[in-house]
C-alpha cells in the first residue's frame, strides 16, 4: 500500500476514533441551547392526551421539564421509591406545572405512545401536569437532553434558572435518595423564596436519552 494512502487511512480512523470516544456531555452539548439566566427555548409539542402541549402557556408559572424513560434503572429508582411522585405532588400543590417528556425514538427503550405513558403513570403513582411526547427527539435537542432523568426549571419569567440532575449522588441504588442533596427541591425552595437559585446547574446522570439514530 503506498505510504501517502496509509497515511490518509490512518487519519481517517484516528478521526473515527475521536468522534466514538467522545464523553455524553460533549455530544450533548452540541444541541444545547438551553442556558441558565437566559429565556427558555420555546416549543409546542404534541402531548400524550394527543392536546398540543406549548411552554408560552404556562408564562407566569414555574415549568419543571423532566425528561423520563420508563424503563431506565435510575428512573426506576425514583419512581418506584416515590420519590419523584412526590416531588410531582408537592411541586404542583403550589402552582408549579410539571411535564414529563419522553423522547426515546421508534423502536429505541422506553418508546411509548400517549396512552401507554398515560397508563404507566398511573401504574407507579406519577402525578405530572402533563406528558409531553418527542420521538423524533427535536424538543430534547433543543434543550440539549442527556440522560434520563434530566430535568430543566423555567421561572415565571420565562427564564431559565435550573438544569441537571435531580440530586446529587448518580447511582440507581434507592438508599442513596435519602443521603443526597435533592437538586430539584432545592431549586424550586429557592423559587418560592424569591432566591437565586443556589445550584442552577449541576451534572445530570441516568440512561442516556434514546434519540434515533
């Protein structure tokens, strides 16, 4: 084989290389246009009770975005012990709307339509404002989605003030809810409170979101 082509063989697969082991948060990046202290992307999407779903209704309120997967272990883990059903429960007793969105594509893990989201909800307790779905995954580019669960808060303003994680230890175990720093919580106290939310952006961890290929 000539030296020359050798070469340009060699790069091209030192260039693949690069490019397969690029960390999630880099490949992620490359779609976010959602930024803390900046006005939340806006979009109308379809949701699961087949209503269009749009961010500039619910100006004036604080908007949780919760990106889910309902066969995801660490989904699971917040689902099963509650803990997410409650944070839905707490957070909209007080006016917050909150809406799930699921943007696992055709075919790929946790893939549903709207009445099947509907009814998993209802299987493990979850009491969101409303599910919004995505599978041809445009919304959670938008907003830049890297795992699941990945959550985003919109303040009455229309401004972006959390995104990340939902609290601070990344594992699937249920002990470690009660030992963790609940991220979500904290930043809607901080809201409620006419605060600067403390940690506006931490590191989200999960399965990551099922986009098509």
């Amino acid at each position: 084989m000539p030296f020359a082509l050798a070469r340009k063989l060699s790069r091209r697969n030192l260039l693949k290389l690069a490019v397969a082991t690029l960390p999630l948060a880099a490949v992620g990046s490359a779609h976010a246009n959602a930024e803390i202290g900046q006005p939340a992307p806006a979009f109308t999407a379809q949701g699961a009770d087949g209503k269009p779903v749009s961010l500039a209704a619910y100006k004036g309120k604080t908007v949780v975005l919760e990106w889910t997967n309902h066969e995801c272990p660490f989904v699971v883990k917040h689902y099963e012990s509650g803990n997410i059903p409650q944070l839905q429960k707490d957070a909209t007793a007080k006016g917050v709307v909150w809406l799930q969105v699921i943007s696992s594509a055709p075919g790929k893990q946790g893939h549903v339509e709207g009445a099947s989201a509907i009814k998993i909800n209802g299987f493990r307790n979850a009491a969101p404002s409303g599910v919004v779905l995505d599978p041809d995954g445009k919304l959670g580019k938008l907003y830049g989605a890297q795992t699941t669960p990945h959550l985003f808060i919109v303040d009455p303003a229309g401004k972006l003030v959390y995104k990340g994680g939902i609290d601070s230890i990344p594992s699937a175990r249920k002990d470690d809810i009660a030992k963790a720093d609940n991220y979500v919580k904290l930043a809607l106290a901080d809201l409620g409170a006419n605060r600067p939310v403390a940690h506006a952006s931490t590191k989200p961890y999960g399965c990551s979101v099922k986009y098509a290929d």
